[in-house]
C-alpha cells in the first residue's frame, strides 16, 4: 500500500518552515482507498512568495486546525504504507520536522517519483512536477495546492509502475506483505484482489515472481488456482506470499503483457513458451496468369505472411468466411482444387477468374483489399480502446508494421502528437507471438478504435 503525499508550506528558514496544507491518498497500486486533505495553521507567516505561488493566504488559515490536531490522522493513514511524492524528501523532511516538535519519531519508508521518472522515463528537459505531466498528458488542475498536485502524482506514479518492466517497485512492496500461514493467507489474498481484466502475479516470500497469468476476472481465476487440488496448484499454493496484479482495462493489452512477462521473467510455474503460439499462416503470391493467390501454410519464419492463426481449422474458416465476404475465387485461394471454376462461380459469388473471364486488375483489387485489411504490414496506427477507469482511454501504438507498446492516457486530453504518444506508451517486444496477438484479436468483433496516423519525421 501507498500514501500519495503533497505537501505546502510557509517557506522560510531550512526546518523552520510550517506545513499550510496536506494531501495524503492511500492507494493500492490500482486506486484510492482513502483520503485525508486539510488545510493547516502553521502558526507563523507565509512567505509573499509563496502566497503568490499557492494562493493560500494567512487569513485562510486562522480557523484551520494546527497539526497537533491532525497528526492522529496522518499516522493513522499511512500507517503500513510507503509514502510517495514528488520530491520525495522535501515532503518527509517537512512532515518528520512537525512530528519532532510533537516530541514523536515519525518513520516511513519513502519512494520518489522524480528519480523514477529519470530513470524510467528518460530524456525529458525538466522533471518539475508541473512541466512533466503536462509533457506526458496527464491532467493536472490547482497546480501548487495539496489535492491538485497529488491527484497528478497518482497518475503519474501509475504510469511508472506500468512502465516498472523489471517490477523493482512491485517486488519491493511485496517483501513488506507480512507472512501469514496458508490458510489465512490464501483467503486473505483473495479479499484484496479486483474482480477486473488485467495480469496477475504470484510472489514467493522474497518478492520474486513464480507465476504470471491473465484473466477477464482477476479474482475468480486466482481463486481456480488456489483450489484445484493438482500437484502444481497445491505447490504453488504453498509458495506463493502475495499476489499482485495489474489492470488493463481491455483483454487484448492483458494477453500482450502476460506474453510478455512470461517470455522476459520465465517464472518458476508457468510453462516455458519456446514454441510460438501460433501454428499455420495466411501466404500470397501471384500466378503465371497475374492473379493473386492465397494459401494456408505451417508458420515459417523465413517466410512473410498476411496473418497467422492457432490452428489449421481457424485458418480455413476464417479464410472461407474471406473469400465469401470480398467475392474472391476459391481455386485461386486454395479452398477448391481440381481445374475448371471453382464452386463459388457456380453460386455467382465468384466472378470468374478462375475462367479468366474476370481480368486479373479487378480480381486483385480486391485480394490487396483482404491483404490490406488482415495485415498491419508497414502501417501506423494507434488502437484506442477501453481504459482502466471510466474516464481513461488506452492505446496501442503500431509504427511502420511494428509493434511498439501499450499506454493510457485521460478521455480530456487529445492523443493528435506522436511524441506525446511515444512518452506515455510503455515499449513492449515486437515478436512473432505478440503480433499475432494484435492480429487474431482484431480478426474478432472488438470495440477498438483504429486511428491512422501520419508519421513525420
């Protein structure tokens, strides 16, 4: 658990200045379980400067309560939590300052989203709290008073622990998960988990990763795991001291991330991937009369296909249902063999260029339109779909017929520059699994919005 903090103050003399107003959110790694926001009588002058800054004037505090009257509250919920801010230790400095005056020693671990965004999110000329969530999209309304400020860091540490490939911050939460037995654990476990599309991790008692899976239910399927009674499930049962999760908001960006971390982290109880997930492949060429023609083949690396498919039946009736849909031939797609027309011509939803009485021009005119439609080959695009929370969109961003990654970004703010596209997506493997991926997925009926854009370099 987190306490996302922000904090203002007087100004002033190095640890003689007094805290003017406070926002603390605890927050799961998902959303806010609670909060506290108050302004605070200092009990000294603000600094012209910083009134000038805040716009929190002396008069707005005369009836605030003092911090002796709130500090309960600020303990109360941060208590078992790692405090979160920007600038990290000017807040704790600042908040260990007033409990010291208080006569208690007042400790937290600490984590500091400006060191993580210089080291997750290189590059950016300024990491002022201001200048960068406005480079990265992120919403940010009263900039310098408490509640504005931390709601931004909230979404911001949200993108860094998305961005997190190696999982330090999640690991290093994990290890504070107190230990429990087996069976208070489990149940336990179960009580905290979201009933959401999204990833889920299982960790042993040293934080390390043993499992990675995904589902549209996150707590029905760990709730499988926990009660099947095979020798794996029963282990694993034993092992595992915390599950933590990631949403996704859709299904398609759930199973591009659970590819990818089991391929990067190779956990313990997930059987290895060494094969490719798919196994034949929709292949094109021309024939000695110009016309374009389809085949269905085992996957070949060393071949360039239109799409792949998991099996052969799921090739032949997605391209049966192809051949229907843009009036193509079957010869000529491998779908009927023998000389002569095809059946479909008979049907007249062919149109004869299996007789060559339709010309190769018109028949292929079509083909490139199946081709075109099937294959994100060369193409740049981005797939606008469901967020993780209501007011959130995610993307998708695919770059010259490549994959690059995942992001999320407010339904507020317009997704129209690349560069701001390129900062809030999380890079991800363009491999021959996740591709297929994206492409099987989209075979299906889906609610993404598919953008074209226009890359200038």
């Amino acid at each position: 658990m987190y306490a996302i903090l922000d904090i203002e103050t007087t100004g002033g003399k190095y640890n003689e200045e007094g805290i003017t107003e406070i926002a603390i959110y605890k927050f799961d790694g998902q959303q806010v379980t609670d909060q506290f926001i108050s302004l605070i009588n200092p009990e000294q002058p603000i600094q012209p400067f910083v009134v000038n800054l805040t716009g929190i004037n002396n008069k707005m505090l005369t009836n605030a309560p003092k911090f002796y009257e709130i500090a309960k509250r600020i303990v109360e919920i941060t208590e078992d939590c790692i405090l979160v801010a920007h600038n990290a230790k000017f807040d704790y400095r600042i908040l260990r300052t007033e409990f010291k005056r208080l006569g208690y020693e007042y400790e937290r671990k600490s984590l500091c989203t400006v060191e993580l965004s210089k080291k997750l999110i290189p590059g950016f000329p300024s990491y002022s709290l201001g200048k960068l969530v406005r480079s990265l999209g992120i919403p940010l309304s009263d900039r310098h008073r408490a509640a504005g400020d931390a709601q931004a860091t909230i979404k911001l540490f949200k993108m860094l622990l998305m961005k997190d490939v190696e999982k330090d911050i999640m690991k290093e939460h994990v290890r504070k998960v107190p230990k429990r037995n087996l069976d208070t654990k489990l149940v336990y476990i179960l009580e905290e988990l979201p009933s959401e599309t999204g990833v889920y991790y299982f960790h042993n008692e040293n934080g390390d990763i043993i499992y990675v899976g995904k589902s549209r239910n996150i707590r029905k399927r760990v709730n499988q795991h926990f009660t099947n009674d095979n020798p794996k499930s029963k282990e694993m049962q034993k092992k595992v001291n915390s599950v933590s999760y990631e949403l996704t908001g859709n299904e398609l960006i759930a199973l591009l991330k659970e590819n990818q971390e089991i391929k990067e982290i190779k956990p313990r109880y997930n059987r290895a991937l060494k094969r490719d997930i798919f196994s034949h492949a929709l292949y094109h060429s021309v024939d000695e009369n110009g016309y374009v023609n389809f085949n269905i083949g085992r996957a070949n690396r060393t071949k360039k296909n239109i799409t792949t498919f998991s099996s052969l039946r799921s090739a032949k009736n997605s391209l049966t249902k192809w051949v229907e849909e843009y009036e193509l031939c079957e010869r000529l797609s491998g779908l009927h063999g023998g000389t002569g027309n095809c059946f479909a011509y008979t049907i007249k939803s062919c149109h004869g260029a299996c007789l060559e009485e339709e010309t190769a021009e018109e028949y292929n005119d079509r083909a490139e339109k199946l081709i075109e439609r099937y294959s994100y080959d060369n193409q740049n695009m981005l797939l606008i779909g469901r967020g993780r929370e209501v007011d959130e969109k995610s993307a998708l961003l695919i770059e010259d017929g490549e994959f690059k990654g995942v992001g999320y970004f407010n339904l507020n703010y317009q997704i129209n520059n690349l560069d701001i596209i390129r900062s809030i997506i999380t890079p991800m493997n363009n491999n021959r699994d996740a591709e297929h991926i994206i492409q099987s997925f989209l075979r299906k009926k889906h609610n993404f919005k598919i953008v074209q854009l226009s890359i200038h370099e």
